[in-house]
C-alpha cells in the first residue's frame, strides 16, 4: 500500500513560530519587585517576549500645563492663569527634578532586568522596553496594558495585610480589579 508522503507529514513539516507576547511589568523599586522579576523569567517569560517595565511616580505638585493636558484641559487657559515669574521658576525647577527622577527611574529598571537576567538558569532573548509616567500607579498600570496592547501585566506584592491594601490602598488589588488584560501577582514567601 502506497501512501503519500506529502499529505500525512505536512504537520510535522510545518515551521514553528513562538507566540510572542507583550507583557507588562510594573517596577516599584522594593524588594518584592525585585523577587518577582526574578520569578518572571524564570517562570513566565518565554524566548521572543516583549517586557515592557513601567515605573509610575507621583507628582508633588499638580498645576503645570502637562499635568491639565493629561486630563483634558487646555493647557493655554492654565498658562494664563500661571504667568507669575515665581510660579514660572519653580514650576521650571519642578520639571527638571522629575526629569533626573525619570531618568534614574530608567536606569534603575534596566539594572533590575540585568541582574534579574543573570540569576536566571535558563538564558532567554527578551525584548525588553522601559518606560516611566506620572500618576495613579494603579490607573496608569491599567491604561498602559490597554494602550500598548499587553497579554498580561505582573506585579510583585509589598505583603501589606487586608487590612492596609483597605486603608492605604493597593496597586495590586487596584489592577485585579480594573485591569482588562490577566494580572498576576507574585508574592514573596514568608
């Protein structure tokens, strides 16, 4: 009996191609960060990935023209309210200190994957990108997963307790919550 080749091996000779995914991280610079990157590419990340680490900081202060543009208000009618050369200084030397903020923010998430990388036993090709905003942690978490199109969004826990995620608030519960893509959140073992 004769068969043909062609047609019972086409599933074997078909060429794999990983699923790339978009992942977002979101880096708060603890300990439980830290662990839980590990964690990640150790456990989660897979070759071909892309890692999208996000820092979120709150801003001290909140009347300047980028902040209003953010939500939707001219940012002309907030420069004219705001044209006092006192105002225009701080206002300026504000803006510099969240610049070096951001960029120490950045260097500080591409030194957490470095060695997140290096204690991994599995080498992996990561696509690793890293971004930082200003604002609600949770919300921005949420609104980045949907912007950039995530698969998924993970989160090392800081161990507060049911009753201090209630008090205080908690990015976690925030992003179990709202989020619209799968959370995950790795805890620390106690």
């Amino acid at each position: 009996m004769e068969t043909n080749s062609n047609n019972n091996n086409n599933s074997t000779n078909m060429e794999i191609i990983p699923n790339k995914r978009r992942i977002l991280f979101g880096v708060d610079f603890s300990q439980c960060t830290a662990k839980a990157l590990e964690y990640a590419f150790e456990h989660i990340l897979r070759n071909e990935d892309k890692l999208i680490m996000m820092a979120v900081g709150k801003r001290s202060w909140s009347n300047t023209s980028d902040y209003f543009s953010l939500s939707g208000i001219s940012p002309i009618s907030v420069n004219n309210v705001f044209q006092g050369t006192k105002w225009q200084n701080q206002e300026s030397s504000l803006k510099q200190e969240e610049i070096n903020t951001k960029e120490r923010a950045l260097e500080n998430m591409e030194d957490l994957v470095r060695i997140a990388l290096k204690k991994c036993s599995c080498p992996k090709t990561i696509d690793c990108v890293f971004e930082y905003a200003w604002g609600d942690p949770g919300q921005i978490l949420c609104e980045m997963a949907n912007k950039k199109k995530a698969d998924m969004l993970i989160l090392g826990a800081n161990g507060k307790t049911y009753m201090q995620g209630l008090i205080l608030g908690s990015v976690s519960n925030y992003c179990l919550s709202h989020c619209n893509v799968p959370v995950i959140v790795i805890r620390q073992p106690q």
